[in-house]
C-alpha cells in the first residue's frame, strides 16, 4: 500500500496515473467525507465485509471517477464495453435532420421530406382547432391520458384499410387483421428486422441510393446488409432479375426492401418487378414495399391491397409525409394475417399513445382527408413550378429520377452548363443552410447521384426564396467567392461524407 487517506472537502483525488476516486457515504459515518488516494490494494481492506470477498482492485471502491471525462460511475464488475452487444457497441451516433437545423422558424427547412403545407387536419391558420360549422371533430379525451392505450386500434386500422381499399390490385378487401401500427414506419422497418433475421445470421438486401434506416435497424440488429444498386442508367429502376441472382445464390436473405416511391431518386417501382421477385422459385423471404411517399404518386399506384394476393409481400406507409404528421409517429404495415399476427404478437403492448392513434383517426375523416389532398395538390403545383424554374438557374443540370415525390433530386455543376460536381454540392448545401437558412440534403455520394442535392417542396413562399437564393449562391461559387476547386481535398472529402450521412 502506498500513498493514504485523509480528511479532504469534497473533490477528486488522482489515483496512481489513471484514476481519481472518493469514498462514499454509504461505507459508514466514520468514513463519511474520508477521501482516498492509494495504489489500491485488498490487503487495506481485508478486515472490511464490504471489501473482503474481493479479489479485484476494482471492488474496492464504491465510486470512482474517470480522469478523463469526469464522469462519475459506480465501482462494481460492471463493464459496458464486455456487456453490450459489440454490434451496439461499434454503432456510430448517426445524424437525423434536425440534428443540424432546427425547427426554430430561423431556417426554411427542405430537408426531410415533410409536409410543408402542414397537418391534413382541418386547422385555423393560427393553428388552433376549427370548431363550429365545419366542426373538426378533434377533441383528444386528455381526461383519459391516465389509462393505457388501446393495444389493438382496431378503428384506427378499419379507417386505414377503407382508405386503401381501392381494388385497382385485387378484388379482395383489407381488413384490420392485416395491419401492424408503429410509432412511425421506422418501428416498422425494426420489427420486420426482429422478426424475420436471425441475428449474426441472416441478411437483408437495400438497394441503394434508399432510405437509410434499412441499413441502421440493421446494424442495430447485428443482420448483414446486401446491396444490389437500382439501375443509376434506367431512371433508378430495380434490377429484379440481378436480384434473383442473389437470391437464389444466398438463401440467408430474409427481406429485401424496397422504396417507392424511392428516397432520394422519387422514382416509383414498377408492379411488374415486385412481382418478378415475389415470384422466386425458391426464395423463401419477404419483400418490404416501403410506400411513404405514395401519396404524392398518381391515385390508384400503391399496392396495399396486393399483400392479399401475396402472402410474401408487406407494404409500409406512414402518416408523416402526405397527411403532415410526422410528428404524432404514426406507420403502418400491411400484410398478409400471418405475418401482421407475428408483428402484433411481438409488439410492446402499448406502442401506440393514445393523442397519437386519435389525431390519426381523425386524419382519416373525410373532411380531413379533403385537407390533406388539398396540401397535396398544393405541394404538386410547388414541385412542378421547381421543375420548370430551376433548369433556368445557371449551374444548375439534370432531375434524376422520377417526379413521384415531394421532393426532387437535381444535379449542381462545376459550371453553367457543365458537369456535377460533388464539391460545387456541397458548398452550395453548406452556403444555403448557413448564410441563407435554406437547408436542403446534399446526397452526391450515393451511388449515381454524383452532384446532387435532395431538395423538398417548399410552400409557395418558401420556393420562392429557395429558387432567389440557390441563383445567388451558385452565381457566388463560380465568382470564386467559394472554393470550387477544394483547397483541401481531405477536408472536402470528410465534409461530402458527414454531409451525405445524415440518416433521416
Ligand atoms: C422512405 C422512407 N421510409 C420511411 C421513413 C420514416 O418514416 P416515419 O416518419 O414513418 O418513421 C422515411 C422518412 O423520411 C422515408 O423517407
């Protein structure tokens, strides 16, 4: 034993080269407000209870502070870096939109794919409920708030089904028995995950550029991730038949998901492939047919209802894009009865709160649907006026992809009527969010999107400012008051990958 103890204020003390360390409390008055420092040996404490089955120094102490963080921790077996599981461990803290730029009413925010017409809900302009005449109806029973949600949301599902209940796929009808409802479609993409991969064992296949929290709940899940890139020649299609060839070639593929309309191409995946790969001779798995943005594609395009037709196939949507409410986190899956039975079954119980499935309910009424297609059509006549303006700003290239979306995915070049250009991107991505508050998503590192930015229709006013200001901002690059040609290449290269990888 070297060094000793004594009576100090509170404080921290250095132990040997690594560790600062003070008694607590808890080991008695006598030694309350004792602090030590010592090379720790058990031999100090060998006639103490507390201490003496220990044969590890690290026992000895009830609490301890690392020197490097200052954080305090509890001295005890416990070690995170051996208890969680590696894969957890190795995550990286991924990015989310307003990670970066908040919703403050600072910025215009073209980010994320919301609405930005607002809720599909029947609201007063100042946001307030619409009463009276053209009564909203929505009363969330706040009394209520003390008791647990419905597990099921039986109305919640009926409502979803009639709203997909087209019959332009199948003659047959869904039915609540269909449905899964999470707390968002990311919930959804999770438990598909749970319920179909064996973790460290099988595999689900992305096809990139998509949506990047196929790959994360992955991650998460410890299930690896097979990529086959949709065609960058042909518009972003699927390849289906190079994605036979895999399937066929690895058996431990469990699902495969695919993104119609997709994010960040807005290119819709034609039935005819679906169905290429529904039809698998020997696949045994499921295809995941995330449809988020298929409210803004043509009526009659989503194929809900075909899961009744395919008992391989499950379609995911969510509230947060068209009906303008991303934030009460409401997704939904339909599939086939077994499959939506495995997903209820394995559901916390209450996942769903209760303001959230009754504003999604009334998202569903008539008159609010009436609200929602209204904003939709807005959002359209926006995203048509971007598509005709934009190709007239100098520097600005090609739309890649479809048109399906609320969002377009246009090309920046090296120079008026040049070639894109991932470094004119990103200055134009940085230069927008930070000295004009316009935020978009700059998207040049996925696969044959080289140049691009995702930028998401605005409101009226918000195009507006959006087209005035990428004008001037690239007019500033190519006037040399950027750096277009990447004074430091590494730095360039670290920023195009920090900015490419915000998830969601
Ligand atoms: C393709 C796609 N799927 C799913 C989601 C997640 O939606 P939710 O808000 O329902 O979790 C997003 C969100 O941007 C998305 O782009």
């Amino acid at each position: 034993m070297t060094g000793g103890y004594g009576i100090a204020a509170r404080g921290r003390y250095r132990v040997g080269k690594v560790m600062k360390l003070e008694w607590s409390r808890e080991l008695g008055a006598s030694r309350g407000g004792l602090f030590g420092y010592c090379h720790m040996s058990k031999r100090h404490f060998r006639d103490d209870p507390y201490w003496v089955t220990s044969t590890n120094t690290k026992y000895l102490f009830r609490q301890i502070h690392d020197s490097s963080s200052n954080q305090p921790f509890r001295m005890m077996p416990f070690d995170i870096s051996k208890c969680a599981r590696p894969n957890i461990l190795a995550l990286e803290p991924y990015r989310c939109a307003r990670d970066d730029y908040k919703d403050d009413g600072t910025n215009i925010l073209l980010d994320a794919n919301e609405n930005a017409y607002g809720p599909g809900l029947a609201l007063s302009s100042d946001g307030k409920l619409v009463n009276g005449a053209n009564k909203s109806d929505i009363s969330i029973d706040l009394l209520g708030l003390n008791r647990y949600p419905d597990p099921h949301q039986h109305e919640l599902k009926q409502l979803l089904c009639d709203f997909r209940n087209t019959h332009a796929h199948t003659n047959k009808d869904l039915s609540p028995e269909h449905l899964f409802v999470g707390v968002g479609s990311d919930e959804a993409i999770d438990a598909l995950l749970r319920a179909f991969c064996t973790p460290g064992k099988d595999k689900v296949l992305t096809c990139p550029p998509t949506y990047g929290m196929y790959a994360v709940s992955a991650q998460v899940n410890d299930v690896e991730v097979v990529k086959a890139t949709l065609d960058v020649n042909n518009n972003f299609s699927i390849q289906a038949d190079k994605i036979n060839v895999r399937l066929s070639a690895d058996p431990q593929i469990k699902l495969i998901y695919l993104c119609s309309p997709g994010n960040p191409t807005a290119s819709l995946v034609q039935k005819e492939d679906v169905q290429k790969i529904l039809e698998h001779p020997s696949w045994n798995g499921i295809v995941v047919l995330d449809e988020a943005y298929i409210d803004f594609a043509p009526d009659g395009t989503s194929l809900a209802e075909w899961v009744l037709e395919w008992p391989n196939l499950v379609v995911m949507q969510t509230m947060s894009k068209a009906f303008g409410l991303a934030g009460i986190r409401l997704g939904a899956v339909f599939a086939s009865e077994e499959v939506a039975r495995v997903l209820n079954n394995m559901k916390a119980p209450y996942n769903i709160p209760n303001p959230t499935s009754q504003l999604a309910v009334q998202a569903l009424q008539p008159h609010n649907l009436q609200v929602m297609r209204e904003n939709r059509a807005k959002i359209i006549e926006q995203r048509d006026r971007m598509l005709k303006a934009m190709p007239k700003v100098p520097g600005i290239g090609c739309f890649l992809g479809g048109r399906a979306s609320n969002f377009l995915l246009v090309e920046m070049l090296d120079k008026p009527n040049g070639r894109p250009s991932n470094e004119v991107a990103l200055q134009v991505y940085e230069r927008l969010a930070e000295t004009r508050g316009v935020v978009v998503r700059f998207r040049g590192k996925e696969p044959g999107c080289l140049g691009c930015l995702r930028v998401t229709v605005g409101t009226k006013d918000e195009v507006t400012r959006f087209l005035q200001e990428i004008k001037s901002v690239l007019a500033d690059v190519y006037a040399g008051k950027g750096k277009v040609n990447g004074v430091n290449g590494k730095i360039e290269d670290r920023k195009e990958v920090e900015a490419n990888g915000i998830i969601a």
